[in-house]
C-alpha cells in the first residue's frame, strides 16, 4: 500500500516558508539598534504637511517680532559625593561647597581639607579674570534665626579670607554675606536637604578664559 506523500510535501514547504519568515526577522533586529524599538525609527520626511500659506502661520498685519536674545543655558555639575556643586550660565559661576566640607559642626574654623577646595575656586576666578566675588552663607532651618544669621555670615567670611589670600589682587572686589536659613535649595524636612542647604556659595562672573 502506498502512503500519500502530498501532505508531507505541503508540511515541509510550510516549515520551510515559517523559517524563512523567522530568519530574516532575526536578521533585522541583528543589524538594527536594540535599543530603538520597531517602527520608532526617525522619519526622512516630515509626518504632517505643513501648508505654508496657512494664515495662522502668518504674523497679523501691523503686528512684528520681539527682538532676539540668547536664553541663558545653565550647566550643573555636583560631584559624586555631593559635596561640591558648579553652575555655569552664560554669565556667571557658583561654586557650591556643603559646610561639612569646609567646618565642623556649628563652627566656622575651616577644616584642614576646606583650603584645598577653595584653592581650585581662587584658580577658576583668576582663570575668568574675574574681578567682583560674591561669597554667600546659608543654613539649614535647625536653630535659631538670628544664630543661623551669624554663623552663615562668619562661614562666608572664613571662605572670603582664603580667596583673598590665594588670589592677592587688590582690583577684586567681594561682596560677602550671611543668608541663614533663607534660600534653601532642598527640603528642610529631611537630614538629606538640610545638608544641602548648610552651604557656602562663590559666584563670579565669567569674563573670559
């Protein structure tokens, strides 16, 4: 007796069609990016078609443009432990130094560790050729008002009396001041924003490099 052999035929074909079908899939997404899931791939051309003379692209008659002008771009930088922080604008550097850094607990005697730091700020404003130095004293909101006042305000000029030194340039002028607890950058709430806050800021203008 004769086995048919139609169906296993039609059967082989089909395997044969599915892992046709399976391999040039794989072979896709090998040489694609992983990372880009299908169909998200940028378009050449644009997805709507903009009419150009639709007149609500158009300015109403009488009406002109505001003057240009550069937004300012800011760039943040902390480093991994959190302890230093530099802002740059188009204008201006602050350098950001966590008081635990700089003093002891409820002290404004610099730590032996703190002249290094202020050391590289005093090389960043020579490098700016900056010539007018804000340093700011803040705290965290533990205490009281007037006693944050103070020792902000004796924190920023402990910091002041190191730039002055490194730098040596009576053209530079400080401007120096203690804020306390006012102007936090994080939540008071927690141990983590008040370490924040308890800062010394040195901002200076960027003139040049």
């Amino acid at each position: 007796m004769t086995t048919p052999r139609l169906p296993l035929t039609l059967g082989a074909a089909t395997l044969l069609l599915v892992t046709n079908l399976y391999g040039a899939t794989a072979a896709r997404a090998d040489g694609g990016d992983p990372s880009v899931p299908p169909g998200t791939e940028p378009s050449a051309t644009a997805p709507v078609k903009i009419d150009p003379t639709d007149p609500d692209l158009k300015l109403p008659e009488g009406a002109t443009l505001a003057d240009p002008k550069v937004l300012d771009i800011k760039s943040v930088v902390e480093d991994q432990s959190g302890d230093e922080r530099r802002t740059d604008t188009n204008t201006d550097v602050t350098f950001a130094l966590q008081a635990e850094v700089l003093f002891s607990k409820d002290s404004s005697k610099l730590s032996p560790a703190a002249k290094a730091r202020i050391d590289t700020i005093a090389e960043e404003i020579r490098k700016q050729n900056g010539t007018q130095v804000r340093v700011f004293g803040f705290t965290d909101n533990l205490g009281s008002s007037a006693h944050g006042d103070v020792l902000s305000r004796q924190r920023a000029n402990a910091v002041q009396g190191v730039l002055d030194q490194d730098l040596n340039d009576p053209n530079i002028t400080f401007d120096v001041r203690g804020y306390g607890e006012q102007y936090p950058i994080a939540d008071n709430s927690t141990e983590e924003g008040r370490k924040k806050n308890r800062r010394v800021e040195v901002t200076f203008p960027r003139t040049g490099s």
